[in-house]
C-alpha cells in the first residue's frame, strides 16, 4: 500500500521553531509588503538564428521583430507540420530601475525556456539553465544600472543535444520562452519556490499543517526578522498560524519548519468540491514587512493500494481522464494561461477527474486550473523513449532516452536531477498532484547494457523524488525493467494494460485508446485515455506520411471534437448534417481580455444555413483582423475551412489595450464580425522602483 506520508527527519538546514498560540491577528505595524512582482511578457525584441553580440546592452535590434510571452520559434505550427525550427533564437527587453530602488533585490524568473537558455542582463551572464520545461530564477540585483537604460537579452537553443533530456519522444520540441516575471524584494525574502507545505494528518474533523519556509538573507551581516504564517479560508479568515523568531545568517538561506495547530472540521479537497485555502507568509523586522509570500494550500489525504485501487479522503475514486499534450493550433507550445484553462474545463466536461501532464512539466497556469477545477494530476518528468519507434542513433529524437556514449552520461545526469528538483519545488503546494512520473516508454526497445544504465537512473530519480518530497508516491508510465519491475511505487501501464493483475504494486493504465478501455477491476487504481488532445509530433504515419499526432485526441488539435467522437463523452451536442450554406457566424468565448500575455480568446467559425442551423459542410474561410490591434498565429488573418462538422476554432490573442474587430467571410456566404475589448496599459516600458 502506497500511502500519503510525511518524514521530515533527515531535512538539514533547519531552523525548527515552536508555533505561537492560537491568539490569530496581524503581529506587524505596516501592512505593506515590499514584494512587488511584474509580468514582463510584453514587448520584447526577437531574431530567429545566431547573432553574435547580442547580449550587448548596446546592441542595434531595431530592425528585430517584436513580439509578446509566451512565444515560440515556430509559429505558426498545426499539427499535420513534422518539422520545427531548431537553433538559436535570441529574445530582448529593455527597462529602467529608478534609483529608489537601490538596497532591494529583483530577481527574474522564468516559467520556462526551450530548452538551452542563456540569461544575461546588461552584458553580463547571470546563469545559464538546461531543461525546456522548469521555470528558473537568476539575481538581476548586481547587473543593474540604476537610473539608466537596462537590456535583458536571452538566448536560447533548441534541437537535439545529447546530454539535455529529451533525448527522444513521441512530440514536438520547439524553441521558446513561457511567461516572465521579474520580482523585486527586501533582502530578506522568500526563495524562488522556496515554501513546502504538507498536511501530515488529515481527517474530517482536523488537519495538522506544517511548512517549511526557505528564507534568504542577501546581507552581509546577520539579520533578524519575524515570520509570521497564516492559513486563510476561502472567505480571507485566518483559521491557523504560527509566528516565530530567527536569526538569518548572511548570505545563506535558512529553512524555518514551523508546526500550525490544527484547523478544525477542514474543507477536504475533491473533484466534487475543490476547496482551496491561501498560505500568506509573513517577514518582518522592527521597520515593518521585509517580504509577502502567498501560496494555495487543497486539504486532502489519499492513497494507492495494491489490490482496492485509489481512495481520496477516505472514500474510493477511480481515476478517468486522459494525457494531455500543451501544444495548440498555430501557437506550438505558447499557450496562454488562459488557453490552459480552457483546455482543463473542456477535460472537466468530457468527464475527467485526473489529467496525465504528458510527458512533460506543463506551465503553472495548468496546475492552478487543476487545482482550481478538482482534476488530480499524474505529473510527468520529461524521461521519454521513443515508445515503439525505429531508430536508436544518436543525433535526432528517435535516440535512445538514456545517452549511449558514457561521456555524456555525468552531465545528462546533473540535467535531469536538477530538472527534478524543479519541477517538484514548482508543483509540490499544488493539491491535485498525486504522483511524480519519472518518465515515459524510457526502456522500450532497449537492450543491455545500456538497459542497467538506465535502471541505475531510475533508482537514484526515485530516491530523489522521495527526499524532496516525501508525501506523493512515484510512478512511471510503462517504464519496466527485467519481470515487468518497476521500480517506482506505482506501475504505469501503456496501450491499455495490463489485462490481469500483475506484480506486487498498485497499477495505473496510464494510456488506453478511448474507444476501447480496459475493465474497471478493482485493482486498478484507474485509466486514462490517449488522448485528450491531437498533438504535434516529428513521429509520422507509416501510413499516411501524415503526424501521428493527427491519429489521437477525443477534440482535434483546434480544441473541438472530432468527427465520430461525440458520442464518447457526456454531451448534448449532436452531430450536424449537411444542407445549403447560406451565412457564417463567428463566436469568442470571452469578448474581453488582459493585455499582458496571460490571456486570449477562442474564436469559433460556424457554418450555418438560412434558419440560423449548424451544418457540417466544409467550406474555405478567411479570419481577419478588420481594425484594431492583436494577432492570431499566422498575424491579422488566417485563411483556413471549417474541417471540423462545418466547425473551425482558433486563438486570438492582444498586447494593447483597444478595440478589436474580427471578421470571417467565404465566397457567397453572409460574413459574421466580433469585437473584443482588451484591458491593460498602452505602454510596453518597464520600471522598477
């Protein structure tokens, strides 16, 4: 039985404090924090292809082209596409920091970079980090000219690299740069993802809490301060804390362990009702608050089993849903937060309560949406093999997950643990994660030696996995050894297995085609479906020369069913018939959106007849951008038709504050319009105060 737990004995560096009493009020004189954090996903310039000096605070990029976070190299991408750019890509910002701002740290944080990044502020190289798919933060404090004109430049590489995982996979793999922050603190401050929060007891009537809180001090002297931290409900009540005193030694972090007295009768976290709590961290001195850190905290208990499958709170749960790819129409793997929270709602719908994260850690809006949502999450590190594709030679995506040439091994090692460590730190407050996959179809094919090289690996990410966090069992998705071993707590199995119960551990189908699910035994803790999504991949259809990724997903790669689909999930929509195309309409699931990259809109092409009905013929249409401004992936029109049950969809997306007027015509048919208002400031300039 793999059950939640907690073990804190053999944490170092921890400075463990008694919890106050339970007298709950404010304990600082200045409510104001002086974190302040700043989305800078707005106007940045960019060049596809090397360029030498870049990184140069006074290098010419006028003539670059500018573009807004999230982005990729390869837009526009669709589906039935088989190759990606690959090389370097170079990204620029510039912006101010008033002199005011001297004596605080900022600090720029990235939510991801495909998958080679090089950071520089100014010139100067603040860190260089490998692995597409973990966020990264770097110190901007010593680089900055105060009062005076600052450039961030960012390099970044994509393309096969031996000693960088993925070495191979069923996907695409394109250069790009998720969301970026820059966080601006007092000197004594919260790490980057630097909180851990568990509940070791949880029960209907109490749930202990308790946190360890990373605490930096960038002085060179000893400082003092208070940390004071709060568990609020959902209506803003504090309903536990715990306030201690430290002394921080200069220069280093200090892990502060503080046990909260219990929270009486707590809302339990379930896909039924996802109640979510806030954790507002608190440092302070005899000035007033140094620092505000704010995490979410889902109250749960849960556990897998080897022969009755998984229970949440007690109570039998089991797991449905399916993989989900975060690639899209036109925008690669650029998403907004937005887009990834449809992309949940819609698994919600189709009647999901747990979302496999394939094969690879997704943006932090996919979590929260899951967290949000009441979906449970398999989390996926991205370990992949090429499952049951040829190949096997070093220097494309059909390598061998594991590095052939022993020389690359110690470096592809340092890469995939830390990559490890950061997707764990990144999601480990989350609730909906219940497992940390260590990889995917990682060993398919493969022979020894090379096969107990990897296995070696294995053992050391689990007990990696364990020591960062020991209250989620590990898995793997159909990554087995010698006798069907796996040596992660829980067996993941591919392609729909296992028929019958197998080994000595609890057993997830990981994967199954939709149309035919293996049976609901009682010793299967659940299945998910292949998949969610169509998704892109440099994999191709012996069959039709076509992606494979064209093959899967319950909805098509533009987020709407696929034909013959509808009846797999519980929905209302019958499919349409064809008739006469007489008119067009045009529809946004939101008419307002945010300026500042986080946020778009999916535009819905529908072809009607003369009574206003849907219809399903397929007809040439062009999306264009009348007046206003903003982008689809392919710029100010699209020219496409509606393949999808007279249907077609696609995201629009703005980064200026106005008015926007869309339109979609065909030849012959009435033309339908839409406007979309976008919110935000009409500057792109950035100042740090």
């Amino acid at each position: 039985m793999i059950m939640q737990q907690l073990f804190l004995a053999g944490l170092t560096g921890i400075c463990l404090l008694a919890a106050s009493g339970c007298q709950i009020r404010s304990h600082f004189p200045n409510e104001n924090t002086s974190r302040t954090t700043l989305l800078i996903n707005n106007g940045w310039a960019f060049h596809k292809g090397e360029q030498p000096g870049a990184e140069a605070a006074d290098f010419n990029d006028s003539g670059w082209d500018r573009v807004g976070l999230p982005h990729s190299a390869s837009i526009p991408y669709w589906v039935d596409m088989v190759e990606v750019y690959e090389g370097d890509v170079w990204y620029r910002k510039e912006f101010a920091a008033e002199a005011s701002s001297k004596g605080r740290h900022a600090f720029v944080e990235f939510e991801g970079a495909f998958q080679h990044a090089w950071v520089y502020l100014n010139g100067k190289l603040l860190g260089e980090h490998k692995g597409g798919y973990t966020g990264f933060s770097y110190d901007m404090t010593p680089a900055l000219n105060y009062d005076a004109r600052n450039v961030l430049a960012v390099r970044v590489r994509n393309g096969w690299d031996a000693q960088v995982a993925p070495r191979a996979g069923d996907s695409i793999f394109p250069n790009g740069i998720r969301n970026v922050r820059f966080v601006i603190t007092s000197p004594q401050h919260v790490e980057w993802c630097g909180q851990y929060i568990a509940t070791p007891q949880v029960s209907e009537g109490s749930a202990s809490v308790r946190i360890n809180t990373e605490v930096k001090n960038e002085d060179a002297a000893e400082a003092g301060c208070v940390v004071l931290v709060e568990v609020l409900d959902a209506a803003g009540k504090v309903v536990t804390h715990a306030r201690s005193q430290v002394v921080l030694a200069p220069g280093k972090a200090t892990v502060v362990a503080q046990d909260l007295p219990p929270i009486a009768s707590p809302h339990l976290w379930s896909p039924e009702n996802p109640y979510l709590y806030q954790v507002r961290t608190r440092l302070s001195n005899e000035q007033g608050v140094l620092d505000e850190y704010r995490e979410t905290l889902g109250i749960r208990w849960f556990k897998f089993t080897e022969n009755e499958g998984f229970f949440l709170n007690g109570k039998h749960v089991y797991l449905t849903g399916f993989n989900v790819h975060e690639d899209r129409a036109g925008w690669a793997f650029a998403g907004t937060d937005a887009a990834m929270r449809r992309d949940m709602e819609i698994m919600k719908q189709a009647g999901a309560n747990c979302i496999r994260a394939s094969h690879n850690p997704h943006p932090r809006a996919f979590y929260q949406a899951c967290d949000e949502l009441g979906l449970l999450v398999w989390d996926e590190l991205h370990f992949w093999g090429r499952g049951g594709f040829k190949g096997g030679e070093d220097g494309s995506y059909m390598a061998e997950a594991y590095p052939t040439v022993e020389s690359d091994r110690p470096e592809f090692d340092r890469n995939l643990k830390d990559n490890l460590r950061d997707m764990i730190k990144e999601h480990r407050n989350h609730p909906c994660v219940i497992a940390w996959s260590l990889g995917n179809e990682t060993v398919m094919q493969m022979k020894e030696p090379l096969l107990s090289e990897t296995r070696r690996m294995f053992i050391e990410l689990n007990d990696l996995a364990h020591q960062m966090d020991p209250t989620r069992p590990t898995g793997m998705g159909n990554v087995f050894f010698t006798g069907k071993e796996s040596i992660a707590d829980i067996a993941g199995f591919n392609g729909g297995q296992p028929k019958e119960k197998v080994g000595g551990k609890p057993i997830l189908t990981t994967e199954f085609k939709p149309q035919r699910p293996p049976l609901a035994d009682a010793w299967r803790s659940g299945a998910l479906a292949w998949s969610g999504f169509a998704y892109g991949t440099h994999c191709v259809n012996k069959r039709t020369g076509k992606s494979f990724g064209l093959d899967f997903g319950l909805f098509d790669y533009h987020r709407l069913l696929k034909k013959g689909s509808a009846s797999l999930i519980p929905t209302s929509f019958k499919e349409p018939v064809e008739g006469t195309p007489a008119q067009l309409a045009l529809a946004a699931d939101k008419t307002t959106l945010r300026n500042d990259g986080t946020d778009d809109t999916q535009l819905i092409i529908r072809v009607l007849d003369r009574d206003g009905r849907l219809i399903a013929n397929d007809v040439p249409v062009a999306l264009v951008i009348v007046s206003g401004a903003g982008q689809l992936p392919t710029g100010r029109s699209w020219t496409t038709s509606t393949s999808n049950m007279g249907r077609q969809a696609i995201e629009f997306r703005c980064y200026q504050p106005g008015k926007t007027v869309l339109e979609v015509t065909s030849p012959g048919l009435k033309p339908a319009r839409v406007e979309i208002t976008t919110l935000g400031t009409a500057t792109d300039k950035v100042t740090l105060k």
